[in-house]
C-alpha cells in the first residue's frame, strides 16, 4: 500500500462534470488499496473573478483581506469534490489550510509555508478517510489565512507529500505534462518523459507556466517523487526527479516570457559605485531585475540596461526618476514591447556552440537580439514582442527538438 498525494488545478475541476471525472480517478487510486490526499485549486477562473471583484470595490484592498477573499475559491472546490466523492460511495473529508496544519509565514499573497503539523491529516488517513485539501492557503501566527502566490496549489501539494512522505507526487493538469515548448505556440512541441529538478526550475521561472517555481524547489529540497500528467487521459505524463547524467539533453525545452520590461538608463556617470547606486535603489522598492547589460563608457558616459518583470515598471520608473539629479542620467528609455526566450537543458554545461546555434536560428530568421544572459543550463535572450512566436518555432526546429 503507498500513500499518494494527488493535485488537480482549476481547469481539471472547472465544472460539475469535471469534478465528477476527478473524483472517479481519486476513487480508482483509492481502490488500489492506496492511502490518497488529494490538494484542490480554484475552480476554472474563480481566483481571477475574485480579483475582479475586490476590484470593483477597493483597488487598494489590503492583502490580508484579499487573502481572506481568495482562499475561499479553494473552499469550494474541496467541499464539492469531497460530495463527489462520497455520492460515489467513499469516505472523504474536506480540510481547509489550517485544519491541514499548513503554517506559513505573514507575507499576505506570497507567504512562504513554515511547517505542516500532519496529525490531523494523519488522523484521516488512519480512519481510511480520501482526505481533501485545499491548495494555495495556509495560517499565520495570528491565525490569519494567507495565500501562497498565484498558482501556489503546486507548492501545497509537494509541501503536504514531503511532510508526509508520500510515494508519489502527482500533478494532474489540462496538458499531457512538460512539454518541449507551448503546443499552442509551437505545433511540433513534444512531450518530455522526464525532466531534471534544475532543468524544471528554470523553465518554471521562466514562465513555462506547468508548475509554480517553489513546488520544484522544495521538491528537489525532499527528493519527493514527482509526476506531472493530464486528468482528461490516462497518458504517463513527465517525470520530474533528480538528474541522470546518461539522460543529459544539451536542449531540453524553449520557453517565452512576455511579462518583461526594458529599461534604458542613458548617458550616466561612468565611475565607481553607479551600478551599485541603481540596483539598490530598486532592491530597496523589492524590484527584481533580470538581464542586465551595460555599454562600455565614452566621454565620461555610459549605458545601463535591465529587464523587470512587466508589473513592476511603474514603479522601477518612477523610483529612477525621483532619483534623477543624484543619478546624474541623461534620460530614461523604456518598452514592454519586448519578450524573454529561453532555451533551456543541463547539457549545455558540457557542450559549446549551444547559445551560438539559437542565435543563427534568429539571424536566420532575421529577429535582433537585444540582449543576452546565459547560466549554466539556459541562454536567454531579449527580442521584440512580435517575433517572440516566431522565435520559439525557429529556435525549436533548429535543436530538433520534435525528435
Ligand atoms: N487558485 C490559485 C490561483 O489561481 C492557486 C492555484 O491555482 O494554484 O492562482
Ligand atoms: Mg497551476
């Protein structure tokens, strides 16, 4: 007998008949004769109605009560599918955050879990109860609800099957698992069988949009045994684990981020400390900067380049700005016109010419680069937003990666 924690997202319980389908496989694992915790996301796009909703009433409404607000969606989903469940003729309880003994910390809408006291779960288990949680919440120190971040039901449920050390993780989304690409951009993407812990964590924070970033971080943290895999069939879907040398792919997937900004800061001093003086000024106002590029000075002057994350470039603008005359920059230019691409794979570590064969496929395509930052296992590079589909296909076609 194993113990296997199942997660569902908001497409795979969007409607009654979508419940229904995921409470006949929970049922089918449970027949097994497995112990079976299942974590729920919102249904379909109630999260964003929710948003919408607050909107209208208070555009500023603070994060705790938007906490309080959206951790609600997940309320209904984990009482309907446990009605499902039992309308099919099995126990099962339904668990808030809390009552699952998910602590966090009190950052409101990005808190971080602390720790999972598991007795209540462990509890339902041993009355061999299907036990349903919902995903993306927790409690504070103050026994307030917090929220995880948007798409944090990935991380509650590796969180829950680390703390109880579950056999498998599984992932159940609209999709057949991680794929080479998008499939709605890039038509010829594939599915990959399995993917490393590192590999994944790249192409999730760089909006490969499969899995939230720290569901991966803290599986790697507990080696928790991962699958990512549809809940409309019954394809094997892909294997998230530790990586296996023998297996290293120089390319394992492309991925597009359209949330960026650029930021030119033109004509500032060209001497010791400037850098320092603008980076921190945007660390202090918790502005992530990404790819950063500075000219080589000429008279006196210089150029300094970075992308932020689209959201942020209201307020990455206006904090430079403020800070104009002790700056001492000539102006600031700036576009969100432009996207990220990424290609991504640990066999880059070992093999040159990997950045130089993505950069022929965009000349090829005759697509200017604007910029470029590379690690250890990805090359990214900043492009205009019209040409980032394009890219993806070319930069696809050139690593073959439908083979
Ligand atoms: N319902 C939340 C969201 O839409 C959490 C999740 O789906 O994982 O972001
Ligand atoms: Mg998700």
């Amino acid at each position: 007998m194993a113990l296997i924690v199942q997660k569902f997202g908001g497409s795979s319980v969007k409607d009654a008949e979508r419940v229904m389908n995921v409470a006949r496989r929970i049922v089918d694992t449970y027949k097994q004769g497995n112990s079976v915790v299942v974590i729920v996301s919102a249904q379909g796009d109630t999260t964003d109605d929710l948003i919408e909703k607050a909107k209208e009433i208070n555009p500023n409404a603070s994060k705790r009560e938007m906490d309080m607000l959206l951790s609600t969606g997940e309320q209904i989903s984990i009482s309907l599918l446990a009605m499902a469940i039992q309308s099919l003729g099995y126990n099962a309880v339904s668990l808030t955050g809390w009552q699952a003994g998910m602590t966090t910390d009190s950052n409101y809408s990005k808190a971080r879990i602390k720790k999972i006291n598991t007795e209540r779960l462990q509890k339902e288990l041993e009355a061999n109860n299907i036990v349903i949680v919902a995903g993306f919440q927790g409690i504070n120190k103050y026994d307030d609800i917090t929220t995880l971040g948007r798409g944090g039901s990935d991380t509650s449920a590796v969180a829950i099957a680390a703390a109880l050390h579950a056999d498998l993780c599984e992932i159940y989304t609209d999709v057949d698992g991680v794929y080479t690409a998008d499939p709605r951009i890039v038509k010829s993407a594939k599915k990959l069988d399995s993917i490393s812990f590192d590999e994944m964590l790249e192409l999730a924070s760089l909006g490969a949009g499969v899995l939230h970033n720290r569901s991966v971080e803290l599986a790697k943290k507990y080696n928790v045994n991962l699958m990512v895999r549809s809940s409309l069939n019954n394809n094997p879907g892909t294997v998230v684990k530790e990586e296996n040398k023998m297996e290293r792919m120089i390319v394992k997937g492309v991925a597009r981020d359209n949330d960026v900004a650029r930021i030119s800061i033109c004509n500032i001093e060209d001497k010791p400390g400037m850098a320092f003086k603008v980076f921190s000024l945007l660390a202090s106002k918790k502005i992530n900067v990404d790819i950063i590029l500075q000219s080589i000075g000429r008279e006196g002057k210089k150029d300094i380049s970075f992308t932020v994350n689209e959201d942020n470039l209201e307020k990455a603008v206006e904090i430079l700005e403020e800070n104009k005359e002790r700056l001492s920059f000539e102006e600031l230019k700036t576009s969100n016109e432009v996207s990220k691409i990424s290609i991504v794979g640990s066999g880059m570590v070992n093999n040159p010419g990997v950045a130089c064969t993505m950069f022929e496929a965009l000349y090829d395509a005759n697509i200017n680069i604007h910029m470029i930052s590379t690690s250890e296992i990805k090359v990214s590079v900043l492009i205009n937003k019209k040409n980032a589909d394009k890219a993806m296909n070319v930069i696809h076609e050139k690593f073959n990666l439908a083979e």
